[in-house]
C-alpha cells in the first residue's frame, strides 16, 4: 500500500493505491477543503505534490506516484486557477509514495492575518457552509419530498445529519430543482448548539458566500463584506449614524423615547435603514472592485445582497436594543438593566435587513453601559489569553473599560461625556476635514504649530496653505483638543489644576506671549488668530475648554483605578485603546493628560476599530463566536454609579497629570513642569452619567 505524507500537518499513512488524495486526506483527517465533493467543480482542494528522497519522512516521492493529468483537470476553468505544477485532490490518484503539500488557500480552517483588521491568529471556520450535491428526481408515485430527497442527498454526499430549513430557503428549493441535472448548492448554518439549518438554496454549482460585520457605534455605523470562504475583506464602508438627529449622545436619544412615546419605533427605523444602506453600499463597493480587477465577466461580478449568508453586528447596549426594537429606556436609570446580556440569533430579515438568506448574530452585552462593542473589542485584543494585566479602553461619550488576563476580566463604563470627540468645546467638531488634529508649542516662545485633518504638512513647513483641505482650518477635534491641553501643560501655560496662567513674564517683566489673552475673569490661549491662516477663523482654548477636559479624563481615569482598586494593581502592564478615536490619541499626550492611570508609554497602545475586528472574528470563525459568548458570561461587572471610591479617584484625577500620582514612568520620556506645592486637588462635583 502507498504510504502518504501530507505538509505542513505532517500527517502520514497508507492507503489503497487509487485512492485520490482528497480521499487520503479525509480518511486521514487533513484540512483539505472542497465544496462540490470531489466532482472538479470548485478547485477549493488543490495541492502541490513534492518530489524526491526524503529521508526524514523514510520515502521517495516521484512523478510517476500520482495519476497524470486528466481531462477534468485539463478542462477545469473554476475561479480559482490552477497553481502551476498544482493538482485537483479530487482527480489525481495515489499510486506510489508521495508528498503532498497543502497550501494555506485550500485549508478549510486556513489561518490568516490582515492589516486593516486584525485578524492575526484566526481560523477561519465561519458557521455558514455551501455544499454541492445531486438531488434524485422525484418519480411520480415516489413518497418523498424534494426536501427530503434533498436532505437524503446531503447525508449521502457529505455525511450530514438530518437538517430543518429556513422558509426563505424553502421557497427556493423546487425553483432551483427545477432544471434536468437537478444539481444544487446549498448554504448550512452550523449552529454553535443546534440542528443545522439550510438557509439558502441554488441551482446548479455556487460557491460565493458573503458575510457581513458591522460595528453600530452612537455616531458612526461601520461594515465589512467579507468572502466567507477566503475570509478577504472584499469592501468597508461607513456612516453617520441617523439617529443622531435625535440626539447627540446615547443619554439625549434615551431622554427622547421617554418625552416622545413611541419614540423607540423612530430609532429602530432610523438605524435600521442605515444597516440596509450600509449593506447595499459595501455590495457596490465590492462588485465595482471586482470589475476592475477583470476576472468577473459581465454581471458575474456582481454581489448581491441574496448572496449574503451571515451578519454579525455588535453595538453599545442602547443601539443594540433599538436594533431588535426593544425599548432602551430602562437602560436610562438604575440598576440599568439589560433586557438580555445573550447572543441573539435570528433570521436577517426578522429585524428588516434586505438579505433574504442570510442569518443574523448579535455578540452578548456584558452590563447595562458595557455592550457587544465591548464583548467584540474582548475578542479582538484577547486579554482573557494572556498572562498580562490589560486594561482596555474604548473611548467614546461613555468610556469602556475592561481589565484582566487569563485569571479573569472585570468590565465598567465611566460617563467621560462628549468632551474628547470636540463637544461642548470652543471651537471643537468631530474629526472631519479641516479640523486640527495635532498641536505642539515651542517651550520658549510659547508659539503653536498644527496640523490639520486632510493634509500630511505642519503650518510651520513650506506648502501649509496650499496642502490645506478645500474647507481650510474649520476648527479643533478630540485628539487635537487633547494635544493642545497637553503641550500647554508641558510648555507651562496652564499648571496642575488646569488653570491657565494670565501672569507669564520674561525675566525683564514683558509678557511672554501674546497669545494668553483676558477672557473674562479667567483666560484664554490663541492657538489661532483669526485670518492668521488664510480665511481661518480664530480659534480659543478657554478657561471652561480645560475644565471640560479635566472632567471627562478625570472619569476616564476614575473608572480604570476602580478596576484596578478590585484587582489590587498600582499599575498596568500594558493599556490598548480602541475605537477611532483610540486610534487617533497620542498615547504620551494621553498619560500627560492622565486619562488613564501611570503607565509604560512604550505598553500604551492603540488597537484600531477593535469592536468592527472583533464582529468580524466572530463571523469567519465559529470558534471564536462560542469564545466570546463564554468569555462574556464570566465578566465581573463594576458599576461606577455606586461605587463610593469613583468621587475619590475623579477628584484627585482632575490635576494634570494627577493630583497626587507624579507618573514616574511617564516622566522616563517626557520633561514634566515641576509640581507646585499649593496645588491640590481640585474641587468638583461628581461626573453626572451621561
């Protein structure tokens, strides 16, 4: 009997000659993936044999030890090509000893690694399959159904247990039996506890199934079509979300339904048309792409949006709720419960999402202000892996904190308020084109230098004017509100309480800078004066902009202390801060600023949109999806409302960096001003829950 050796699994064994490698494989156990069950339709099993002596593995691998090339694979013209000196596993036949390499692409459990959304480490295995197979005719007299015969074929061809379908799928199935082959594809959603289920249904040989993640923020909804066989994100797409025209932030919407009854209706509509927007967008995105790459003809190229199989989503507990119509109010007052903290399973269209066949996965919430975002942001950065104490952040109106290894996660939210994404600030917007979104001031002339959303250049480097986005300097964003309260502190402008200094002089008793100007009973800084710039309007930091800030660091910083109060830690070892704004914070200005406890800056950060790449593990890897639903169950949960220490930590949090925390490990690579005796902490009421 032949022996076979395949790489990289390094699993061997003999078979009976003529027995094909895609055989050898599954008898075997390999990953050797294939959709049309060795017909040579799909050219999802190919493989690249090896040829030689190899003692380590005690055989000689020769040419002569496969079948030659046959008429099928001669013939065959699939979407994926033929690598050269590849074969078909299903054609070719083990005649001799031979090694078989499997690559990657034709592993049904293939690992991969992407930059825009990390997925480093994942397995793809996403819970809805496509299977080909030859469906009996249904002879007059004959007392089975087509479905039956349908499910009689699957477990005759693929050995799958008996099966219940969708009604959408139902309705498709004798329309795509209804052709002399009888040949179909079904899509099989593998439950991660139940039955499996057929959901989608087509004639003849189809094996693209697409799957959607979307990530339902309060300002933004952002998506990813992705190919659930090869796990490419085919198209991203984002937008704002609708419901903000009923109020800023998450508390202001909640407020609405509570003054307008039925107001919940509103929102569900409104989030739920962006969700089909949103899909109908990336389909365009996706089929546009890929008729520019050539390889599609004609409407081949196109996807639509029958052709999507799975969507996950994840949200804050609030959009998560008005997504499944449920009225978010009791989430507005204590104890802030949650109407269920489990994945939510469902058909797509249940919730009015246009994709007929595709099946719906909403991640758990893990407490009243800590929702799926979170538990997707858990599954993306892993701290429940890892020997490391993290402390992870996503920074938003609320802020969501996890912190915890391997041993064990506690969650909490803070109410940091709107202040970090440019409300409530002079001058401050969200960070579009034209915004400033860095800031540095000179130490001895104390004059400042920006850099502006849509443009790579400083305004102190040549081309600044003409490198400017066509609506020039609108006004300021988080991560330059951020940045500029920092570089004051640093440059000595505003001291540890945050107040800015009105009495700066040179030696000789002039002033230092003429852009500390008098605003009142308090002061200002000019970080633009108007027409300074082109027609740019003056922008201020102001007395009121700073304390804005301190307060919401200040229960940004309260909120992580409590989590680390509960674990007994002074310190962290590495701190990950997610969401778009997370990906935009310096993470020094962050710990000059103190919004986050004392820390290695070298450990500090920034993990992207972790929430999208966690929606979109869950949705190539079933794996992943029961990972995050157990993970969740675990979660201790810190409710900073009652929490007697919070006021404690937010007080003494409202200096900058700290009050009474000197951050020595900050201080390794920043120069911080020295620490005046008469400051203390400062007075403030208690961060309202916003």
């Amino acid at each position: 009997m032949p022996t076979v050796v395949f790489t990289p699994s390094g699993r061997r064994g003999d078979v009976e000659a003529g027995c094909t490698v895609l055989d050898a494989a599954r008898t075997l156990g390999v990953d050797l993936d294939s959709v049309c069950g060795g017909r040579g339709i799909c050219g999802r099993c190919q493989i690249m044999p090896t040829f030689g002596e190899f003692s380590k593995h005690g055989i000689s691998s020769a040419p002569g030890h496969l079948t030659p090339v046959g008429p099928t694979e001669e013939s065959y013209h699939g979407r994926r090509k033929i690598e050269l000196g590849g074969r078909l596993g299903c054609t070719a036949k083990i005649t001799g000893d031979v090694l078989i390499d499997v690559p990657a692409a034709s592993q049904m459990h293939r690992q991969v690694i992407r930059k825009t959304v990390d997925l480093t480490g994942l397995i793809i295995d996403p819970v809805v399959h496509p299977y080909y197979v030859e469906v009996l005719a249904n002879d007059l007299g004959g007392d089975r159904s087509d479905l039956r015969l349908l499910t009689d074929a699957l477990s005759q061809q693929w050995n799958l247990p008996t099966l219940t379908i969708t009604p959408a799928a139902l309705r498709r199935l004798q329309p795509a039996l209804g052709h002399e082959a009888r040949d179909v594809t079904v899509a099989v959603h593998s439950a991660v506890d139940g039955r499996p289920v057929i959901t989608g249904v087509w004639p003849g040989f189809f094996d693209e199934l697409y799957g959607v993640a979307i990530d339902v923020g309060s300002t933004t909804v952002a998506g990813h079509l992705c190919d659930l066989a090869t796990g490419d994100i085919l198209a991203s797409a984002g937008l704002m979300n609708p419901q903000i025209r009923f109020g800023e932030d998450l508390m202001s919407r909640v407020s609405y339904v509570m003054m307008n009854p039925g107001g919940e209706v509103e929102l569900t509509a409104a989030i739920r048309g962006a969700l089909n927007d949103l899909i109908h967008e990336l389909c365009i995105q996706a089929s546009k792409a890929r008729i520019e790459t050539g390889q599609y003809p004609g409407t081949a190229a196109e996807i639509r949006q029958s052709e999507i199989s799975d969507i996950v989503l994840v949200g804050n507990p609030i959009m998560h709720h008005l997504i499944l119509g449920i009225d978010p109010t009791p989430l507005g007052g204590a104890p802030f419960p949650l109407a269920t903290d489990l994945p939510f399973d469902s058909a797509a269209t249940d919730i009015g999402i246009a994709c007929p066949l595709a099946t719906l996965h909403m991640l758990p919430c893990i407490a009243g202000h800590v929702g799926a975002d979170t538990a997707g942001a858990v599954l993306a950065v892993g701290p429940h892996r890892g020997d490391e104490m993290v402390l992870l952040i996503d920074v938003g109106t609320n802020a969501e904190l996890v912190l915890g290894n391997r041993h064990g996660l506690a969650a909490a939210s803070s109410p940091t308020g709107p202040a970090f994404e440019g409300a409530q600030i002079s001058g401050g917007q969200r960070a579009t084109a034209g915004a400033v979104e860095r800031v540095r001031i000179d130490r001895n002339t104390l004059e400042p230098v920006l850099r502006v959303i849509g443009s790579e250049t400083w305004s102190n480097e040549p081309g600044f004017a003409e490198s400017l986005p066509e609506v020039g300097i609108t006004g300021i964003c988080g991560s330059g509100i951020i940045e500029v309260v920092a570089e004051l502190f640093l440059a000595g402008i505003i001291d540890q309480d945050g107040t800015i200094k009105g009495d700066l002089t040179n030696p000789d008793g002039t002033p230092r800078t003429d852009r500390v100007v008098g605003d009142g009973r308090t002061f200002s800084y000019v970080l633009q004066r108007a027409g300074e710039r082109g027609s740019a309007p003056e922008l201020r930091i102001a007395q009121n902009d700073v304390r804005a800030i301190q307060l919401a660091k200040g229960a940004l910083y309260a909120g992580a202390r409590l989590l680390m109060d509960r674990a007994g830690l002074e310190t962290v070892d590495s701190v990950k801060l997610a969401g778009a704004f997370g990906s935009h914070i310096d993470p020094v200005y962050a710990l000059v600023l103190g919004m986050i406890p004392d820390c290695d800056p070298a450990k500090v950060i920034s993990v992207g949109n972790a929430a999208g790449s966690g929606a979109v593990r869950a949705l190539l890897s079933k794996a992943d999806r029961q990972e995050i639903a157990d993970v969740a169950r675990t979660i201790t949960k810190v409710e900073t409302a009652i929490e007697p220490r919070f006021q404690e930590h937010f007080v003494q949090a409202m200096g900058i960096p700290h009050s009474t925390d000197p951050y020595p490990r900050l201080g390794t690579v920043v120069t911080l001003p020295a620490r005046s005796e008469t400051s203390g902490p400062t007075r403030t009421r208690r961060r309202p829950r916003t």
